[in-house]
C-alpha cells in the first residue's frame, strides 16, 4: 500500500509526462548554458578563434585555470572597470531596494483602503511604466534629463533655480557622493519598476484576513499599532518576494544604463551585466565575460540565501 | 490469396529501385545548382547595393543562387560569434577591416586563392590603408570596398557661419583661424554651451585625432617593439593638451554637454554644432536621414604641422568563411563585389563610401557625381596608412583613448595624468592579451 501522500502509478505517470517537456527545455536552454559559462571562465576563449577540437576548447583558445578569476583583482583597464561596476551595481541595488519599500508599501496601503473604483483606477496607471518597455523609459528619462532642452531643467529654471549642468554626463557632480547619473538612472528605474512591487503589496494587504484587524481593534490598537504589529508580520512573505524580486532586477540593470548613459560619465554607472555584455560581444573575451558572470552568479546566490534565511516566515494565515 | 515468396519480394524491391534510379537519371546533363549564403549588416544603403549585385551575380551564374541575409549592428556580430563555433556562419561575410585579422589568425576566414589575388597584385590595385586590414601574417584574407576616413574632414553649418558674419565655405590653412571661427560661433544660455563651435569629442574622432596628431608631427603611437604603445611621448603628450585647450580655454566644446545624445553627428544635424570633425560618411548618413539641414563637407588642415599623415581603419569588405562548402562559388561572389570596377564603383555610389580601389579615386567624376561631398578629402588618401596591430581596436579607441582623452577635456585629470594612464591602460592590454 503507498504510503500517506505518495503518488500512484498513474499520477507518477501524468507528472512525469507534463513534466519532461519543460525539464528537457529548461536543460538545454538553462542549465547547458549555464554549465557552458562555468567551463568558459576556465578559458581564454574567443569565438574569432577556431581552438581545438572538443567545443573550440583548448589550442588557441586555451586553459587558463583560475586566471580569469585573478584577473580581476589587478590594474589592467578592464579589471578596473569590473571592479568599478560591482561597486556600482551594489550601490544601485541598495539605494533602490529602500526607495522602492518606502514608495510602494505606503501607497499600497493608502490605494487599498480606497473605493474600488479609484482603486483599480491607480492600480492600473502605477502598473502603466512595468509594462512599458525599458528601451521607451529610458529614452523618454533620457529626453526629461536633458540639459538643454530637457523638461527637468526647464522647469527647475521657470521657479528661479539653477539645474544642474547634466544629469546624465557630468563626471564631477555628485550628491552626498553619489554621481549625479547614478541617482537619476535610480529615478527613471524606481519610475518603471515601482508599480510591479504595488500591485503585489496591494494583492498581499488584500489578502490579510479582515478578523485579525477587527481583533486589533477590539483591543484598542492604533492605525500605526496596526499596521506594525498586525499589517507587517502578516505581510512578510510578500516582503521576502519583493525583496529578493527587486534585489534580482537591480543586480541585473541593463538596459536604462546602456541607453540612458553607456555607463558614463567615467564608468559612474557602469552595471556588472554592462560589462559583462561589452566584455562578451563587443571585446570578444568570452572566457573572460563567463568568469565575470559566474561572480554575478555567486553573488545573486548570496543574496537570495542571505534574504530567506532572515526574512522567512514558519507560518501562513 | 496468393502469396508471394521473399525471393520473389526481393526482386520487385530491385526491380523497382533500378526503375526509380534510371527515372531519376538526367536525359543531358546540367550544371549544378549551388546554393551560398551572403551576411551583412543592416544599412539600408549597404543592403541596397548589396541586393542589386547579388541578383545581377545570379542572373549572370544561373547556377548559383545566393542568399542575402542582414542583422541589425549588434546582433550581426553576436551572430559571427555565435555561428562560426558552430560552423554554421555564411560563406561570404561582408565585415570591417579592422575585425579581419582577428577573425583571420583565429582560423576562421579563408586566405585569398592566389589566382583571386594576390597581396602584390592587391596593392597594385588597392590602397594600402584599407587593403592592410585584410593582410593578416603575411596572408591575404578577402578584400575590401571602402577606404574607411575619419580624418581631418568636418561637417560644416552654413547658418551658423552666417549668424556669426564668416565667410562661408571655409577653406582653413591652419587651426588657428578654424579655433577663431569656432569661437565665434559657440554659443550659451547662462553658462550651458547651447552651440558649439568645434565638435571633436567622439569616440572615433578622439581616436583618430590622437593616432593621426601623433603621426603629422614625425612620432609613432607604437613603442619600439611594434606590439606596445608610446602615448608618453612629446607628440602625444602635445596632441592631449592642444584638444585640452580647445575645450577648456578657447571653450569651443562642452564635453559634458556634447557627448551621449548630443555626441557626433547627431548634435550637428540637431543645428548645435559649427564645425564637426568626422568621416564623410557621415554626409551621406545627412544627404538620406536630414535631408532639411544644410551643410558642406570641408576638408581641415593638419592639426600639426603641414603635412597630411594618418592611421585609417581600413574599412568594409567581403571575406570568405573556411567553414563554406563552395569555396569556387564564394570567392567567385566576393571578387564579383570588391575587385569588378563596375560593382565597386556602384557599391560606393549607393552607400556613400570611399572607394578603396585607387582607380576609382585617380578618374574621379563618377563617384563625384553621386558623392561630391568627397570632394575635398580625395587628396587626402594617399597619405593614410593602417592603424595596424593594435590588440584590440574597439578597446583603445573606445575604453582607453577616449575616456582618458575626455577626462583631461573635463578637467578631471592633467594632460600629463591622462597620457600616463592612456599609456598605461593601453600597455597592460597589449600584456594582458598577450599573456593568456
């Protein structure tokens, strides 16, 4: 007799079979690649280089070790560069994970107390910018930083005050040592990402039963009492997705960087995925590109354990 | 029923695969059909002219059939990177001179046949800028169709002349006086440069500035072994401080406000540029794309001294790829398209490019006719020679020339502080590369 929540025969059968498609999918489109990437960072491979005969490995393209690896800790431009963009990437991911919280939660919360109708109403105009493509954000953020005849500086002029030289290009401008770039790229991306972690927050607040609040109430809680000791807790698993959601986003900028600023002014805003990418494509150091996006790896791995480990709930309501 | 026995099975079998096999045999024969694949990227002048020659190449080789496929920029280089460990590239390859020898050395490319050409006869035929590009080791590997120019040409605004009372065209002797035009027509709103008067700050214009500065005045960029670089040396060291002071003193360019967007040639076309130093390539891109905005495209002087002397990219031919199985039927594409006159010269009439065939630049009319923005800068070309083997074109010009050069335009790092670390930065490539 099978035991207490095994399957039958027939069940296995139906699993296996609506399961191996997208296992033999997800092998040789993930985890092929992947494995590829490991066994790259091993190499100085180029693919202008025929190399030998086992995947172009080997010969001209040979076995370097772990050299790719310590490579990165020396002066060369592009190590340089490297180490600059894991700065940047970090700074990116840790200004943006505490701005998009602090606008998103609240507003959650003010836009699901709200009637119905204006709720959808808002839930569908914040939801407008994740559904945008980042491309279009981007050249749009591009056109409102605009030095000249952008409509940031326009209207900081029309209320008498002096805008900044550029946004986007001035190497020597920063805010509490921040570059200037960096902190409008984290505008433009909190603008586009900001309604995804909404409508979650907004799903989640949605879903905390209504009796644990009538309970609070009975006992003489506060709105603020509530919202720390019943609102939050209850709301902890959503806050764990969220933030290991938009900690993935960040570690992973690319495309408002690449066509907002090309990781100028001076590598300022340079993102590991940018350097990845150029390193990869466009400098043809395949080897080289794969070591580097085995550290993203790493870290990402990092994150995502650190962040289960201390933002885990054992229970569900 | 009636049965049949396996002999008697195995003479139907027989009987009907000899009838099938005479079926199929040819009452005379024919020539036969190839099929080869031709790549490009996406320039709707280049695929254009490309298409034309190619159905005329079929119409005149009915038994080849060529097919043309095109990729936007990025993905056409993703593409060759992707397909040729696989082995599944085109035959013919249209690619930028500059990426041949690596491709080439790497074992990816075919040698020229020597009864397609040899590099003697090349030369001959061929200038040396571009055809150098091609020359990788002492073999030849394909050929190219344009003379890649990014030197001492500029695009210039008729308006701004005008608005700032400068005879227009120019014709400068020397960049004192071109400095005093851009002056007078740079212009602000408050302290944001609005107009300015001299646009160099690009990543190829930097570029070529600082290889063709260093060459006008009798240096070379290449230390004495020929692989590493010299960019400590007086002539560099000049070269950084002039373009220093043209942005910072004579402030005939914001580096921080014309770069990105208002980079090279988009701001000029945008009416904010006076005098734009770039390739004449960037006319034609002006004659199609903006076709509203007016503009002359002039030859400059030498930034230093009298004489004309530059490093040039080579520029975009045709290669064959070593994995094709009709080598015959590629080369007889390529040769079609680089080395007939006709084509070449049609080829360089449609994308508006220099034609790297010296024929076609010695009877000059026809291009001219098409092209007369070329003009001016014809003469210039015998004086151009390859950039050479920089380890990492793309890498130099981009991550190491430009941004250090910006930075002492910014103000951010001394003429002296960025020669040093240009030098540095493009020796520890040249080690790096060269180690692994």
């Amino acid at each position: 007799m099978a035991s207490p929540g095994s399957l039958r025969r027939s069940q296995r059968r139906f699993a296996f079979s609506v399961m191996t498609p997208i296992m033999i999918y997800l092998m040789i489109f993930s985890l092929l690649p992947m494995i590829w990437a490991v066994i790259l960072g091993f190499f100085d491979y180029s693919p202008a280089r025929v190399g030998g005969t086992i995947f172009g490995l080997g010969e001209s393209n040979p076995f370097v070790g772990i050299r790719n690896y310590l490579d990165m800790f020396n002066d060369s431009q592009p190590a340089t560069v490297f180490r600059k963009s894991v700065s940047n990437t970090f700074l990116f991911t840790f200004l943006i994970l505490p701005l998009n919280l602090a606008i998103t939660l609240p507003l959650a919360i003010i836009i699901e107390r709200s009637h119905a109708r204006v709720k959808g109403f808002f839930r569908a105009v914040y939801f407008l910018p994740t559904v945008t493509s980042a491309v279009a954000v981007a050249l749009i953020w591009g056109a409102i930083y605009n030095p000249q005849a952008g409509l940031l500086n326009s209207m900081i002029r029309t209320i008498g005050m002096t805008p900044p030289k550029a946004w986007l290009s001035d190497p020597q401008a920063f805010v509490m040592g921040i570059p200037l770039a960096m902190i409008a790229l984290i505008v433009a991306h909190l603008w586009q990402d900001f309604g995804y972690n909404l409508v979650i927050f907004i799903a989640a607040l949605q879903g905390i039963p209504q009796n644990l609040r009538d309970a609070a109430m009975v006992d003489g809680a506060n709105e603020q009492q509530m919202f720390w000791y019943v609102t939050l807790p209850l709301l902890q698993p959503t806050l764990l997705f969220v933030c290991v959601m938009t900690i993935l986003s960040s570690l992973q900028m690319f495309i408002l960087a690449q066509v907002m600023t090309a990781g100028g002014p001076r590598e300022q805003t340079t993102t590991m995925l940018m350097s990845i990418y150029s390193n990869a494509f466009r400098y043809q150091n395949m080897g080289w590109a794969a070591a580097m996006s085995m550290v993203l790896f790493g870290i990402i791995m990092l994150f995502t354990i650190l962040q289960f480990r201390f933002l885990r709930s054992d229970w569900e309501y | 029923m009636r049965s049949y026995s396996p002999v008697r099975w195995l003479v139907l079998i027989m009987a009907l695969v000899l009838a099938s096999c005479s079926a199929a045999a040819p009452a005379a024969p024919v020539a036969e059909q190839v099929t080869i694949r031709m790549w490009s990227h996406q320039n709707s002048a280049f695929n254009k002219v490309n298409q034309e020659l190619i159905d005329q190449f079929m119409k005149e080789n009915p038994n080849i059939i060529v097919k043309y496929e095109t990729f936007p920029y990025d993905q056409f280089i993703r593409t060759l990177q992707t397909s040729m460990p696989a082995g599944t590239e085109a035959d013919v390859i249209e690619m930028f001179g500059s990426w041949v020898c690596n491709y080439a050395t790497g074992g990816r490319l075919q040698e020229t046949p020597a009864e397609v050409m040899s590099y003697t006869k090349a030369q001959e035929i061929f200038y040396k800028a571009p055809l150098d590009g091609y020359y990788c080791d002492g073999k030849l590997y394909g050929m190219p169709n344009e003379y890649n120019l990014e030197y001492s040409g500029a695009l210039v605004n008729p308006e701004l002349y005008k608005a700032a009372g400068i005879a227009f065209p120019p014709e400068y002797k020397d960049y004192n006086s071109l400095i005093a035009d851009a002056k007078k027509m740079t212009a602000f709103s408050g302290e944001t440069m609005t107009t300015a008067g001299f646009h160099y700050v690009g990543g190829d214009a930097l570029g070529f500035i600082m290889l063709g500065g260093i060459l006008e005045q009798g240096g070379n960029y290449f230390a004495d072994d020929g692989k590493h670089f010299n960019f400590e040396s007086k002539e560099a060291l000049n070269v950084i401080s002039t373009l220093t002071r043209y942005a910072r003193e004579d402030k005939v360019i914001d580096p921080t406000l014309f770069s990105g967007d208002n980079g090279l040639p988009g701001a000029f076309f945008k009416n904010q540029v006076g005098i734009a130093y770039i390739g004449p390539w960037a006319a034609g891109v002006g004659l199609v794309d903006y076709p509203d905005v007016k503009f002359e495209y002039v030859a400059l002087p030498p930034m230093f001294g009298s004489e004309y002397k530059f490093a040039a990219d080579a520029g975009w031919g045709k290669v064959v790829s070593t994995n094709t199985k009709h080598s015959k039927e590629a080369w007889m594409l390529q040769n079609y398209l680089t080395i007939n006159r006709a084509n070449a010269l049609k080829f360089n009439q449609i994308s508006g490019t220099v034609p790297a065939l010296k024929e076609l630049v010695d009877n000059p009319a026809e291009i001219l006719a098409v092209a007369p923005y070329m003009q001016p800068i014809l003469k210039l070309l015998p004086h151009g020679q390859y950039l050479g083997n920089v380890t990492d074109r793309d890498q130099l010009f981009y991550e190491i020339i430009a941004k250090n050069l910006t930075d002492a335009l910014n103000g951010t790092m001394t003429p002296e502080q960025a020669a040093a670390k240009m030098n540095a930065e493009a020796n520890a490539m040249v080690d790096s590369k060269a180690s692994k």
